[in-house]
C-alpha cells in the first residue's frame, strides 16, 4: 500500500481538532479561522504598497489601527502555523510532491483556472460571509452560534447543488 | 481500505482524553461554601408567602409565656444590642452571620428544631440576612416584623388612626392618589398640614406610559 | 462495522445525555451567598428620595426606577418614568433587558422598603449589577418630597436647604412649573420586551 | 477561569507562540486527515468520501459538548466567548459565493494552506485566488455595502433562534450527526469507487 494515501481516521482527527479548539477556546477565547490572517495580509500588503489607498478605502480603513491589539496579528502566526503543520505532517506521510491534483478527465490548465476562480469567490464570500468555513463555520457551530449553523448549511448547500454542474471536475 | 486509516486506536486515545478531561473536570471542580439550598423560585415563593415573617405581637406571647422552641437572635450592632434588646436574646452581629460559630448555631438551631427570631432595629435591617439564611436552607429562620423598633415601641406611633398595624411597612400609608389631585390642582395650600383620610383606593385611570426602556 | 464505533457512539450520546443533568447554567453566575452577605455589610444599596427626586428632576439618564409592587399600586400611582416589574415576577426571563443594562442605575421602590430589598436580593444573587433600593420607599417620599415638613425654626441652615429643595421637588412632581404628562408624552409605550429583539447597543 | 487571553491570565508575548502553536497542531491534523487533497474533500458532495462531513462534525459536537461540561465545572466563562454576528442576507449570500467557490476550487482557506504546504499547485492558485478575491473585495467594499451591513441579529445562538433548549438542541445534534456517519458508510458502499 502507498504510504502517502494513509491518512488518519477522520473521526480522529476531528475529535483531536475538537480538542484543540476547545483549547483555543479556552486560552483565546474564541475559535480558529484561515481567511482572516489572508484579510489582514492583504490589507498589510497594500497598506505598506500604497498607504493612502489602504486608508480611503472604507473596508480595509477599518482594519488599519495604531493600537497593536494582540488578535489582530493572531490568525497570522496561526495560519503560519498551519502552514508549518501541514509540510510537518505531509513531510512525515512522505506527502511532499509538486504536482496539480485533477481528475483524469480534465487538464491541468483547466483545474488551476478552476481553482483560481473558486478561490476568488471565497475570498469574496469570506469577507461578506465575515468567515470561511473554519472560522465561521466550524468555530461558529462549535459556539452554537445560529451564524455558524446557517453559514455551514449554506456553504455546503449550495456545493451540493452546484455539485452536479462540476462533476466532470472531480469524479 | 485503501486510502483512510480506518483503524480505532488512535481516535479511542482521543477519544479517551476527551474523556479523562471531563473526569478531571468534574473531581477538581470547586464548591462554593455556602450553597444555596432553595432555588431563586422557591425563594421568591417563599418570601411572598410571608409564612417566614413573625408579627410582633405573636413574639410577644411567646416571649411571656416562655413557650420553649423559640430564639430570638437580634442582627444589629453590640453597641446597639447593650442600649435595649428583647428579653432572651442572642446577639450577632449580621456583618458575621457567616462566621464558623455563628454557622454552627444556625445549624444547631436547625438540628434541634428551634424557630429562630431574627430582629433588626427594623424590618429592613433584618431582611437581608434572614433572606441569606433562608436560602442558604435554614427554613426555621423567621424575621421580625417592625423589628426592634415596633417591639419596644421606639417607633410606634400612638397617634396614629390607621387601622393597618404599623409594622406592615408595604401598605401605603396614604393615599398617593389622592395627594397627588389635591397637589395638582392646588388645593394643598403650602406648608399646611394634610389631613390623611382613610385609604380607600380609587382608581385613577392613567395611561400606563413609561420613559426609559430602549 | 467496527465494534468501537458503536462504543463510541453510545459515549456520545451518554455525554449528550448528560447534559440533561447539569443544573442550570445561569446557577454558576449566582452571586454567592458570601459576596451577597459584603454587599449587604456597607449600605452603599441604599439612595434616599431625595437623591431620586434630584435625579429624576435632572433627568438623568443613568437611572432606571423599577416598581416592584403590584400591578394595580403601579396603575394608581408612580415615580415618573418608572418601569413595573412586580415582585411576584422578578424571575420572569421577560425582564433581562430591564435588569441588565450596562452604565444604569436600577432603583427599585415599593410602597415600603422591604419588597424592594427583596426585589434587589432576587436580583442581586441572579448577578444583576448596580442594584439600589429607594430606602423609605413611596411612604418615604410622600413625607418627604410630595409633604416636606417644614424644620423648626432653630434647625440648622442645610436643612432648610433641604427642605427648599424638597419644596421645589414638589412642585415638578405636582407638574407645577413643568407639566410631567408633556414629558411623559414624549417615552415610550409599555411594552415586554423578549430577549429575541434585543438589538446590539440600543440603551 | 478561561478565556485566558480576554481576561490578562497570559501575557500577551506569549500570544504569537500560542497562534503558532495552534495552528501547528490544526494543521497537522487537518493534513493528515487528507484535507490537503482537493478530490478528498469534493468527495463529499459526490459521496465517494466522506471525511469532510466526519471530521466536521466530530470535531464541532467535540467542541459543543465540550464547552458546556466546561463552563459547568467553571473552566471557561462562556459570555466572554467570541458568539459570530448574525447578519443574516450576508452571511447566506456569503456563503452561497463560498459553496460556489468550494465546489469550482475544491479547497477551503484553510485546507488550501494545508495544501499548498505540502506542495499542491491547484492549492497555491487557489490561496492566489483567495487574495485576488479578497483585494476585490474590498476595493469593491462600496458594492457589498448593503448587504454586508443588513439585518444584524447580533451574537443570537442557535437554539435561542430555534427556540428549543439548549440541552435538547445539542442532544439532537448528537443524534443528526450520528445518523449521518451511518448514512455515510451505507452511501460510499453503493457509490462507485474513485481513484484519485
């Protein structure tokens, strides 16, 4: 059996995430998240590019503050993290490989525009959203927050009902 | 199975931490000291009741028929203890109600079926404790009506025509209805002497509008 | 199918059961009976009537007057502006949003003052803050503000300051100078609010 | 008494370690879970993998249940927890462009990372994308405006939005997210296999 196809059990894994946002609850006080270190990149980047840009535009004007609060760099160092977790375990699994996952029916040209614009739109509904599928739905859900549950139905409702549209793309 | 590890282990292991935590959880939570024994509801219920509150006059005869089964435990200051206090009395002072000996008494009292008697100088004073103690689950705890004052007649008003005994502090001493029309039409001529008459509630229809909310 | 899962699945639901027999979580904010007791020990509960009329003549934002006696004392009569909450309902989840707001001073009042130190017990051990009771209550304040006695004449000159402010209270809440009912006119209808409308930042 | 961060228990240096460090381990898990291949995930709308649902959900009714026990052993003070604003039109308008954006991608913010770590090409365009969008985003602000500012319900939990009790709520979410495990192992067996 190829060493790098054995993933752990899902069940383990999300009991174990479980345990580690309960954690993170506990220290911080509120959950994980990924689209919000890349929101706070983006408005860094093009505070530092162009400044005066950053500041009359009203969206990111609201995340640019003197004070240097604790969590505003938090899901920075935490995607940092994930970063480094996930070469950690990929590294141990013998997962490391250059190479661009499609179905054999598609192009690889054709799975990275795929990409490209899938990651568009999440970045868009991630800012409408205020949070992605971690941030929002899981840690949401986890909260019990009517947000969260509403944000995971209408995510992976409305995957599923797209689903049949891009079969060619993953099956 | 080819791709997902679908072997257990591990989760158990997760799976059992989850578990230990919670254990753990449960062994070192902390109990607070004094637990309260009746719900905010049974206390609610049992304040309005009023079946915990003793009118002065039945104290009274108890204190001079000596019936056994009864203490009076006076709440107020030693200072104010020495000055006069009721025939029999025990002082502690309600800023040490929780003190270790006190406790004891208290459960003493319990144990032994004794209905206590907290005093104050008044009503109000009492209440507090005898709010605490009762919740706390001393249900032989009674309080004393007009407290102190009213017993030894400190603050009884001879001159008073009301039929309401005065230690009834709730009821409405005067008609507010009435004061506040006579007020506002002006009729109260400054600084004259208002006579009260009897309080008989007439219903002043009033739109019920309050300020404040949101 | 593995024989753990179906151990796993039967833990999880016994935790999800279990639930079912902790206490109500609101019973952990319980204010314990110590803290409750240091409260009681400086009298800081307390305001006078005088302070209240001051306060409600100034109308002054950061009080709140609850009314805690019956419904039918309330209709008869009431301090301007106060709100009624019968004692009888104090536990009433239909009332959060008046016993919990930030930066406001809840005064209850009865016709005495027991009922209102009953009402603020309740309240206090429900972990509600800045709590006071209007010692003397409505009795009080008809001796006071609505009836001032005049001090004798040897009495010293703060109280017959007193006495004049009283003199002067009288007159608002008699709706002499200023006419009450115009002000009232302005507030809101009286409506139970449930906890599901609250709207963020609204007090 | 937890949070610790909120109530100045840690100081706030150790801020960054800790990100760092949670976010090691959610990596980690979340690699060797198989979050880091996009067929995996997009398995789940097809049925021919599930781990997406079972490790979301295991991990939410680990989270739910356990934040209750710890609130009720006094551990964590649950109103100083962070509860998500509850805008309702963005929220569902976001995640519809979000479904729509996972179904074309394949990859979530979180999982495309985990991807790209591990030297995925689709997972770095994609986390390419999620910058695009999110620069977009915000130049285009004045355009989502509206809709990202209605209808605010404020921090409103679920079962107060249901109605139902808490306990009652998350017992049946227990009882749904078993049901669901089991469905799943019934489906994958009658869907057929793919290689990946």
């Amino acid at each position: 059996m190829d060493r790098s196809k054995n993933y752990f059990n899902p069940y383990f894994g999300g009991v174990m995430v479980g345990l580690l946002l309960l954690a993170t609850f506990y220290i911080t006080g509120r959950g994980l998240g990924a689209s919000g270190a890349v929101k706070n990149t983006v408005v860094t980047t093009v505070h530092s590019i162009a400044p005066d840009h950053a500041k009359d535009s009203e969206y990111m004007s609201k995340f640019i503050s003197d004070d240097k609060h604790p969590m505003n760099t938090w899901l920075v160092f935490e995607v940092l993290g994930i970063l480094a977790g996930g070469l950690l375990s990929g590294s141990l699994a013998g997962r490391l490989k250059w190479k661009v996952e499609h179905s054999p029916k598609i192009s690889s040209r054709r799975r990275l525009i795929f990409a490209a614009l899938g990651g568009l739109l999440f970045g868009i509904g991630s800012q409408l959203g205020r949070g992605c599928t971690s941030g929002g739905a899981l840690s949401g859900m986890a909260v019990l927050s009517t947000a969260g549950f509403i944000s995971m139905i209408s995510i992976f409702g409305t995957a599923f009902i797209a689903a049949y549209f891009f079969r060619k793309n993953w099956i | 199975m080819k791709d997902t590890n679908l072997k257990t282990n591990r989760l158990s292991i997760a799976v059992l931490i989850f578990v230990s935590l919670l254990v753990i959880g449960f062994i070192t939570m902390s109990k607070p000291e004094f637990e309260y024994k009746l719900t905010l509801e049974q206390s609610l219920e049992q304040i309005l009741s009023l079946e915990d509150e003793m009118n002065p006059d039945e104290l009274m005869e108890i204190i001079d028929s000596e019936t056994k089964g009864y203490k009076v435990v006076d709440i107020r200051n030693p200072y104010e203890f020495v000055k006069g206090n009721i025939q029999g009395s025990k002082n502690i002072p309600y800023q040490n109600l929780f003190a270790k000996e006190n406790i004891e008494f208290f459960d003493q009292m319990k144990k032994d079926s004794v209905t206590v008697v907290l005093c104050g100088y008044d009503q109000l004073e009492a209440n507090g404790s005898w709010m605490l103690l009762q919740q706390l689950g001393y249900s032989n705890v009674k309080v004393l009506q007009g407290g102190y004052g009213y017993y030894s007649g400190e603050t009884f008003d001879m001159f008073s025509e009301s039929e309401i005994p005065q230690y009834f502090v709730e009821e409405p001493k005067y008609s507010f209805v009435e004061i506040m029309d006579k007020l506002t039409s002006g009729s109260i001529i400054e600084d004259e002497k208002v006579e009260y008459e009897s309080i008989i509630p007439t219903r002043k229809k009033k739109e019920t509008v309050i300020e404040g909310g949101c | 199918m593995n024989i753990r899962y179906i151990f796993f699945a039967i833990l999880l639901l016994a935790l999800g059961a279990g639930l079912f027999f902790l206490p109500d979580p609101k019973a952990d904010y319980e204010t314990q009976a110590e803290n409750i007791l240091s409260e009681l020990k400086d009298q800081t509960r307390f305001v006078s009537t005088d302070e209240v009329a001051e306060r409600i003549i100034n109308q002054d934002p950061s009080l709140f007057l609850i009314d805690v006696r019956m419904v039918d004392y309330y209709e008869e009569f009431s301090l301007p502006g106060a709100a009624n909450i019968p004692l009888e309902e104090i536990l009433n989840p239909d009332w959060v949003d008046y016993l919990e707001q930030d930066g406001v001073d809840l005064v209850f009042y009865s016709n005495g003052d027991i009922y209102a130190e009953q009402a603020w017990m309740l309240a206090k051990r429900m972990g509600y803050k800045n709590l006071y009771v209007m010692k003397g209550g409505l009795n009080h304040w008809f001796e006071t503000i609505i009836q001032p006695k005049r001090p004798a004449a040897t009495a010293s000159s703060t109280e017959f300051d007193l006495y004049e402010f009283r003199k002067g209270a009288r007159q608002y809440f008699s709706g002499g100078s200023l006419n009450i009912e115009d002000v009232e006119a302005e507030s809101l209808t009286f409506t139970r609010k449930k906890k599901e409308t609250v709207i963020e930042g609204g007090c | 008494m937890g949070p610790l961060i909120s109530q100045d228990i840690i100081a706030s240096e150790w801020n960054h370690v800790i990100a760092l460090l949670i976010g090691m381990v959610f990596g980690f898990f979340l690699e060797s879970s198989g979050f880091s291949s996009s067929r995996k995930l997009a398995g789940v709308f097809y049925g021919y993998d599930f781990i997406v649902l079972k490790f979301f959900f295991s991990a939410a009714i680990t989270v739910a249940v356990g934040l209750i026990y710890f609130e009720y052993m006094g551990w964590i003070d649950l109103s100083l927890v962070f509860v998500n604003q509850f805008y309702v039109t963005a929220l569902i308008v976001g995640g519809v462009i979000m479904g729509l954006g996972f179904i074309m991608g394949g990859f979530c913010p979180g999982t495309s990372l985990v991807g790209a770590a591990i030297g995925k090409i689709d997972a770095w365009v994609f986390t390419g994308g999620l910058f695009l969008g999110i620069f977009i985003f915000s130049e285009a602000f004045p355009l989502f405006e509206g809709i990202y500012n209605s209808e605010n319900l404020g921090p409103v939990k679920v079962y107060e939005s249901l109605g139902i009790p808490r306990d009652w709520f998350v017992f049946g979410l227990i009882i749904i997210a078993l049901g669901m495990f089991y469905m799943t192992g019934i489906i994958q067996k009658r869907v057929k296999k793919v290689e990946y």
